[in-house]
C-alpha cells in the first residue's frame, strides 16, 4: 500500500518496486545513477577544465558504480520501513475506528439494557403485586373448597346410597360411609387396596368382567347386584360409570349403588302372581277348549245334517257363540301376555293376496250366519310376500269383522285392503266397514279401553268382553301399526288398521348344513317316528327311537354321547312333560336339548311351563322349521336345499277330479319336496299297512268298553294320518280322540264305521294326487 504523504519520488519508486519488484528496481536505479553520473561528470568536466577525459569520466563512473549499489539498497531500505510504518499507522487508525464504534454500540446496548431492566423491574413490582392478590384468592378459594368438599363429603356420607371410586388398577381411592356399613369395613381398610383384597371370591368374577366391560366400552353400566349384609342378603341396583380424563383415557371407575331389596322383593312377588295368574288363564283356557270345541264340532256337524229353518237358526247361533268364545279365550291369553309385557310378534314370509283371500273365507262364512252382505275391495298391488305376523294380523282382522257382524243387524260388512307407497315405504291399510248402529261420538275416545263396552241399540251396555279392541289395538302397536275409528250413529262404523310392510322375496327352500348329531326320537306312533326318522337321516344324523318314555329315559341315562331329544308329549305309559322333568332332575343332562312333538304346540308350552325345554315342533312336523330348528340350536350356517327329486308345482287345473278337501297338500308337498316320492310312498304304504291295526284295535276297545285305549289308538291314529296329508281323517280320528271318554257307545261305533269310508276316500284322493306329482 502506497501512502499519499510519501514525496512523488520516493512515490515512483514505491510504485515500481510493487509493480516490478526490488530487484529491477534496484537495477533500473543502478543504470540510472550510473548514466546520471557519465553526464554529470561530462558536464562538470567540460565547463570546469574545458575537456573532457575519459580517465576522468570513467573514475567517477567506476566511483558511481562501487557506491551506487550501497545507496539503492539503503534507499529500498528506507522506503520498506516507511511503507511497514505507514500501514501499521493505517490499521492501528482503522482498529481505533473500529473500537470508538465497538464502545459506541456497547453503550448503546447498555442505555437499551437499562431501560428494558428498567422496565422489567416495573414489571417485577407489578408481577409480585398481582401474586400477592392471586395468592389471597388462591386462599380464599381453598377455604371456599374446603368448606364446599366437607359439605359434599357430609352429603356423600348421609346418602343412603353407597358410592365407591376405583383408579384404573382396580384399587380403591374413595367411599362413603353407606360403602363403608355394606362391606363392614373402614374408609381406611378399603382405601388403597384391590377388589381381591376386598370382595369374596364368589362375588369376584362378576365384579371383574363388568369393570372390564366399562373399561373397554366407556360406557356406564348398570344391573342388580345381591350382597350380604350383617349377614342379610340384600339387592342393589349399581350403576358404573368410566371416569374419563381430559384426553379421552380411562382412569378409573365410579360405581353408585341405591338398596332395591323391598322394590326387588315386590318384583318377584309381583312376578310370582304373574306367573300364577298366567297359569290359572292358560289351564282355564285349555280346560275351557276341550268341551267348546266339542260344541263347535258337533254344530259344525249338525249344519251339515238336514234341519228345519228354526233349527238351523239355532245350531247357527251356538256356532256363532262358540266361535266369539273361542276369540274370547285367544284375547284373554294375549290379554295376559300385555299385561306381563311378553307379546311377541313372529314375522314370516308371507303372501299379502293369499292372506287377504284366506280372511275372506272366514269374513263371508260368518257374515252368510246372520245374513248379511259381505264386500271385499282390493286396490294396489298386493300380490307381493312381506314380512308379517299372519296370526297376530289375522286376528286383528277377525276381531274387527266379528265387532262389524255382532253390531250390523242388516246391510253389509265391506272389507278394503290396499297398498299404499308412502314416503317411509309400503303400507297395508285395511278398512273394515259396516251398516250397523254406529257408535256414539262421544264414546269413540273410549272405545279401544280396556273393558269398555259401548252401549248396543237398546242402551244397554253391548255383549261381549270388553277386551277384544282394546287387545286388538295392543296387537297393531306391537306390529308398528295404528289403528283408528270413525263413526256416525244409525249408519254405521269404520276401523282403519294400517301395517307397514317390510317387501321380502318369496320363501326358498332351504335347509341348514347341519353336523351330524345323535338324536334321541320319542315318538309312540311307528309311522310319525319313521317319518321323522327318514327326515333326520336324509340331513345326516343318527336316530334312536324310543317308542315309551320308559324306553326314552334308559337311551338317556345309558347313551353317553346324545346331542337331542325329540320328545312327543302324548306316549302310552308316561306323559312327555313328566319324561322332561325327570331327565331335567339330573343335573347331567342340564345342557342336553329337549325339543317337544305335539299337536298343540300352545299346549304343550303350558304343560312344559318351568321345565327348560329349547322348543317345540308341532306334528305333523314342517320340515322348514325343523330345520330352522336344528340350526337355531346347534348355530349352523344356511344353504339352498337340493331337493332328492324334483317335483311338479301343482296348480288348480291339476286338482279336477281330486277331492283335495279331504288332503293336507301343502304338508304333502312339504315332504314330498323334501324326502321324495319315494320314501314318501313307503310312508304311505305303511299307513295302509297300520290302518287295519288301527281299527282292529279300535274295535276291541269299543268291544271291551275301554275308553282309555279306545281314545289312545285315536290318537296314534290322527298322528299317522296327518304324517300322510289324510287331513280328514286325521279330524275325525281327533274328534274319535276327544269324544272317547264322554260320547255313547254308539256315538263311537258310528265314529269307527265312518272312519273306514274316509281312510279309503282319503287314501284314493292322495293316490290321485301322487300321481299328479309324478307325471
């Protein structure tokens, strides 16, 4: 670096060295001199002597050149030590600069120092006021937190409620005094310690799977719990609630518990009578129908002999009044099972038409007693299967009819059933309309109460119940259902019912894939028992057969590895409830299913009434249910059925000539379709093969005068004959059946005569038929 106070030579020179470097410089200045001193020493010479000599010249020149190297090099000298100088005054100017801004932006930073410690000193004051007051209030809320958790602790204690709070490990952080008195243990016994250290062990593993239950679900639980207490069983009803932090994790549990042992007892109690009422109406009933369905078969039986106009007037009124008794019995059975809240809606597969059809079959025959007119109206498309209850729909319908004959003196009953697309889906209205007297207005609030009778023509309270609508509306509300009135007096009523229908696709044949199963068959009638057998066989089972329950209680106590019990309910030495009960002592067979076979399926539920049976099958057995029934049991998947061999779908131009009245067609079709024709015809040949026996064997009792085989060989008789589709003569063998103990002598024998000519009409008729499904 070249300073701008150096002179202009030494400058030059400065610029020279840094450009060409010392040594030619110092060269360049050496040729220098030595040329400046030959014409210096020329000059001199020339004007001092007046010549000029060579000896003299060179003697400066060589002077020049020996002293000329000592000067440059202490010029260069000189010069270097002046540049080092000048730039160490240059950077020790440029640090000093460098320093002045450094201390002046440190003490700027400083001022700003201050100012923020300053400020934050005032802050500090401000901060530490404000702690003050936030710990006076911190304070004052602790007292006011404190007195609020005694007087909660004081409202926790005094409750007569129990409450206990467990941490997510299942110890114990916290009680009340009611907890305390129920375990008969301190707050400081239970605090800290598990629920193995705290509840017996037989009470452990209900507590256990319900805390895991809240723990997984996170959500509250709530059942009855039976605890002693100072050595007194007591019921309580606990409710467990997770607690649950601010991040959604379970933390613990919460439990409150209110002494439900008065309310508990008086619900057993109530439940008792219950059962005891329901008992007393069903055995009331069942007692009830044997005489009145003597009444209506006997009438039945009457109208079809020849009878003057005034006797037949009478038979028709019996009828009729045997008839409403009967739906008096149905509604008061459903009336009890509203009353305990267990009216169960069954929904099947079911075709809208058919239904409808088969209402007007009974509406017209009713309406044709009294002589009125009956009209039937269908609108919309109702050719369609819907998921309904067909009995409980079919005896709302009845209801509604018969209400509509009982209170029309003349005129008609008009039925209307139509489809109707709504915006929540498909509905069926049915509008039952009459001619009759009408009701009141001011009656119409009441008239579907609970044994409200609106008063008849004369002013007199109506026949009947008092039950039938207000059963009737219970019915609709369980199906979804509404059901409304409207009336004008003198001119009649019209009741609306409307049931939403759930469209399904028609029922398939299917069966259940089954594994195989050893399967114990109760069944005194040889031809049922085959039958069943030749059914539970095709599905790949193992079948015993006992024909008594003698027999069927040795196959249970001596076979060890039996999967199912079908136990008919009627067998000549014991009864099958009795063979239930007697299996269901022994604790062994707890878990050994028990199905019943009986006619009356209704019936057989009361008699098997607080024996654990998994169902009942109504004979002759339908082959869906029964295989709904082994899949409901043993919980198999379904399949479509294969039927062994197809069979043709008999429509009514195939029926000319067949007297299909006296059939069961949709049983026939039912096993033909799942057995075949031909194991279906062996079934048939051994009923011609029994059918002498049966009547040989009638004979002789009626010849002996004995009553009890004269009705027992009636009932193995209907049993076969219903197993082969001889519907009518399985009616008369029941009737033969039921009448075996109360009708004449001679009453039985023309009962026997009449029954060969139907066995052999019967057996002609389904031959005829059989032979439809062949071709």
């Amino acid at each position: 670096m070249i300073d701008s106070s150096l002179s202009p030579w030494a400058r030059t020179l400065s610029s020279f060295i840094s450009k060409y470097g010392e040594f030619k410089t110092a060269a360049a200045c050496y040729a220098l001199l030595l040329v400046m001193s030959l014409i210096l020493s020329c000059m001199f010479y020339y004007v001092a002597v007046g010549t000029v000599t060579l000896v003299d010249v060179l003697a400066v020149l060589f002077f020049t050149a020996v002293v000329s190297p000592i000067l440059i090099t202490v010029l260069l000298n000189s010069i270097r030590q002046l540049e080092a100088s000048y730039s160490y005054l240059d950077s020790a100017t440029k640090q000093e600069k460098l320093l002045n801004q450094t201390l002046k932006d440190n003490i700027s930073r400083l001022n700003e120092e201050i100012d923020e410690r300053k400020m934050a000193f005032h802050a500090k004051h401000r901060a530490i006021e404000e702690l003050r007051r936030e710990i006076a209030e911190r304070k004052k809320t602790q007292q006011e937190l404190a007195q609020q958790g005694m007087l909660l602790r004081s409202i926790v204690d005094s409750s007569p409620d129990l409450f206990y709070y467990r941490d997510n490990n299942g110890v114990f952080a916290g009680c009340n005094k009611m907890f305390e008195q129920v375990i008969g243990k301190s707050s400081d016994e239970l605090i800290g310690k598990s629920v193995e250290e705290i509840y017996p062990s037989d009470y452990l593993p209900e507590v256990l799977r319900t805390d895991k239950k809240v723990s997984q679900t996170h959500q509250a639980l709530t059942l009855d719990v039976e605890y002693p207490v100072n050595g007194e069983k007591r019921w309580f009803e606990m409710r467990k609630l997770p607690f649950i932090n601010e991040k959604g994790e379970y933390i613990g549990l919460l439990a409150f518990g209110r002494d439900i042992t008065s309310r508990k007892e008086a619900a057993q109690a109530l439940e008792a009578a219950y059962k005891d009422k329901g008992k007393f109406i069903a055995t009331l009933s069942h007692e009830l129908r044997t005489p009145l369905n003597g009444i209506v078969g006997l009438t039945r039986m009457l109208l079809d002999t020849e009878l003057d106009k005034q006797q037949r007037s009478w038979c028709n009124t019996v009828f009729s009044s045997a008839e409403t008794l009967g739906n008096i019995f149905n509604d008061i059975i459903d009336l009890d099972k509203i009353d305990r809240e267990q009216l169960d809606i069954v929904a099947d597969s079911v075709n809208v038409a058919d239904f409808i059809n088969d209402v007007v079959n009974f509406a017209g025959l009713i309406a044709e007693q009294k002589g009125l007119e009956f009209n039937i109206k269908r609108k919309g498309t109702l050719d369609v299967y819907a998921s309904l209850d067909p009995t409980r729909l079919r005896q709302v319908v009845w209801n509604l009819i018969n209400n509509a004959v009982k209170f029309t003196q003349q005129g008609h009953v008009e039925l209307e059933c139509r489809r109707e697309n709504r915006a929540d889906g498909p509905w069926l209205v049915m509008r039952v309309s009459d001619t009759g007297q009408g009701i009141p207005q001011e009656q119409l609030h009441r008239i579907f109460d609970m044994y409200y009778k609106a008063p008849d023509i004369k002013g007199t309270n109506a026949i009947g119940s008092g039950i039938g609508l207000a059963v009737t509306k219970a019915l609709v509300t369980a199906m979804k259902g509404e059901i409304n009135v409207s009336s004008t007096e003198g001119e009649g009523s019209v009741f609306v019912v409307e049931i939403p229908l759930k469209l399904c696709i028609a029922p398939a044949e299917q069966s259940y894939a089954v594994r195989s199963l050893n399967i114990l068959l109760v069944e005194d009638v040889p031809l049922n028992a085959e039958i069943a057998t030749n059914l539970l066989e095709q599905r790949g089972h193992e079948v015993i057969w006992a024909e008594t329950g003698e027999d069927a209680l040795s196959f249970v106590y001596t076979e060890d590895d039996l999967d199912l019990v079908l136990l008919d309910m009627q067998l000549p030495d014991i009864n099958g409830d009795e063979v239930a009960r007697q299996i269901r002592d022994d604790e062994h067979f707890d878990k050994l299913p028990i199905v019943a076979l009986t006619a009356n399926v209704r019936s057989a539920e009361e008699e098997l009434a607080g024996i654990n049976i998994q169902g009942a099958l109504a004979k002759p057995i339908n082959t869906t249910k029964l295989d709904k029934m082994l899949g409901e049991l043993f919980d198999i998947k379904q399949q479509q059925n294969c039927q062994p061999e197809p069979i043709k779908a008999v429509t009514e131009k195939d029926l000319s000539g067949i007297r299909v009245e006296l059939l069961d067609i949709e049983t026939i079709e039912d096993f033909v379709g799942s057995m075949g024709l031909v194991i279906f015809n062996r079934s048939c040949e051994l009923f011609n093969k029994l059918n002498p026996q049966y009547q040989t064997e009638l004979a002789d009792a009626l010849a002996e005068d004995d009553r009890e085989e004269y009705k027992s060989v009636a009932h193995k008789l209907k049993g076969a004959a219903g197993s082969v589709g001889l519907n009518d003569v399985q009616l008369h063998a029941k009737k033969m059946e039921h009448g075996a103990l109360e009708e004449s002598s001679e009453e039985l024998q023309q009962w026997l005569d009449e029954l060969a000519v139907k066995i052999n009409e019967g057996r002609d008729a389904l031959q005829l038929f059989l032979q439809q499904l062949e071709d």
